[in-house]
C-alpha cells in the first residue's frame, strides 16, 4: 500500500515572491532553443504545464525535473533530443513552477494520476519518460500504477530505489550555504560536493534560490522506496543511470536492487559523476536517452 506523503498544496508565501520566481523562471527558460510552444493541462490536482520543442514525428519524450526545480533544468538536453522526437517538459504540479496545484497529492498512485491526466491531454501515447532525481520516481510511479502509455522509463540517479539516506539533506544544506561564497570558489566546493548545480549559470540557479526561499511544499516525506513487488510488476523497458558519487543513492546497491526485481533493466553507474548528473554530464545522458529509446523501438519491431 502506497504510503500517505502529502495533505496540502504547494505555495508561495505571497503574490509578490511568486512574480518574482515566475520573472527569474521566465529568464531561465529563455536558455531552452526555439521553436518552443506552451501547454496548460487541467487535471484533478490542478493545472500543468508542458513545454514542447523538436520533431514533429517520432515517439514522444516527456521529461520530469526534479525536486525543487522547473523544466530550464532540461535546457542542455532539449536541442539534441528533439532533433528526432518531440520532447516534452513538464513542471510537476506540486513544485515550483508555471503548474498551480489546486488539490493534494497524496501518495505515488496520485503522482501517477497527474502524469497520466497530462499525458492524456496532450494526446500523448508511446512515451518515453525520463526522470532526473525525483522526477525517476514519478516515472516509477508512472510504470508501477500507470504504464499503458509507456513505451520505456529512463531514469537519473533517482529516487524510489532506496530510502533517502542523510547524507543526501547534509549535501543539500552544504549546497545551499557554498552558494553563498564567492562565484569564483563555486567550482571548488562544486567537486567537492559534486554538486554541478553550484557552476551552472546565475539565470538557472536564480528561480531555484528564491523558491528555496520563498516556496512552501505541501509534500509531507521524502520519495519513498518502492516495494520489491511494485517494482517487480513494472513490465516497460528502464534504463537506470546512476551517478558513482550519488548524494542520494548507494551506486551498487541501488543498481543491484534494480536488476534483481526490474525485468526489463538496462542499468550502469558512471565513474565520477554526481548526483546533478544531467547538469554534469548533459551529452552523454542526453546519448543514452536516445541509444535505449532507439533500442527499444528496435525491439518492438519499429
């Protein structure tokens, strides 16, 4: 049974801090390559956005952000994946963003339900979810409670695998206070956290730090584990990355667990690489999303 984590909405604490978020995300998304259009899908947990770039034909990609962020986070991405397929971004409803939730979400079969909602009205269905952080467990819960419209899952460094160990909240709070040092040390404590986030550009980091500040999540836990037999009823192709130095997970555990239960998984951890690994590495993720969705379009005979 899917744990209760949620029992209000997401807000800003004001009128006036939620303008200034949505002017700094404004500017942030300006990073994203054109053409780009813009969608609101109304669900029952209020109302989504989606931003779309790339090919007109192709299988769909819909890219899940993670924590705390916004889909600017897939700006280095979106250019070489869309030159094939369209891809698709969406603002989590219970995040900060250009989504307004209006009801609570309370557990993995209702982040599911707001996915499916969206992926319903955007008319989407073959779709290759990929999921960076906690985005990877919405798309767990996508492929355990709601997969009819999945052609496969790729997930980055997520959650959902493993309890969310301290060390990840220590990183956090060291993260949060290193951006407060000089910009020119920012690489230093970026590899010694491996944290990529602290060197990417002042436009990207600014929507992040005023929700950090201003934003009141109405999640009540961290992402939960996922049961051994909900992740043994996920029948979609996955492909698990995980990052060698991962804040969040413990690399060989995480890919063990994944294999042992998951019966159709592609699996590897990178040498080096941090939790950020999108921010990190944006050519080769960017690479392996589109090796295994050309995989798995193989094997489905397309």
């Amino acid at each position: 049974m899917a744990k209760t984590r949620q029992t209000k909405v997401g807000r800003f604490t004001s009128d006036a801090t939620r303008e200034r978020f949505l002017q700094a995300y404004d500017v942030a998304m300006q990073a994203w390559p054109q053409p780009r259009q813009e969608f609101d899908v109304q669900t029952r947990f209020g109302t989504v956005r989606a931003y779309r770039h790339g090919a007109g034909q192709g299988q769909p990609l819909v890219l899940l952000h993670g924590a705390q962020g916004n889909s600017a986070n897939w700006y280095r991405h979106v250019a070489t994946l869309g030159e094939h397929h369209p891809v698709y971004a969406l603002d989590s409803v219970d995040d900060p963003g250009r989504s307004v939730q209006s009801a609570p979400v309370q557990d993995s079969a209702d982040d599911a339900a707001w996915i499916e909602e969206t992926l319903a009205g955007l008319g989407l269905d073959g779709v290759h979810l990929v999921g960076m952080s906690y985005g990877g467990y919405l798309a767990l819960a996508h492929a355990v409670h709601q997969p009819a419209r999945l052609a496969s899952v790729t997930l980055l460094d997520p959650g959902g695998l493993q309890k969310v160990p301290v060390k990840f909240y220590a990183n956090l709070i060291a993260g949060a206070l290193a951006t407060l040092a000089p910009r020119s040390t920012r690489a230093w404590f970026a590899d010694r956290l491996a944290n990529a986030a602290l060197v990417e550009p002042a436009e990207q980091l600014a929507p992040v730090m005023i929700a950090a500040r201003y934003w009141r999540s109405g999640r009540a836990a961290a992402a939960r584990p996922f049961t051994d037999d909900e992740l043994r009823s996920i029948g979609v192709p996955v492909q698990l990355v995980v990052a060698e130095r991962s804040s969040l997970l413990h690399p060989a555990q995480a890919v063990a667990r994944a294999e042992a239960l998951i019966a159709s998984v592609r699996a590897e951890i990178v040498p080096g690489a941090g939790h950020g690994l999108p921010l990190e590495r944006p050519e080769f993720v960017s690479r392996r999303i589109l090796d295994f969705v050309a995989s798995v379009g193989r094997l489905a005979g397309e």
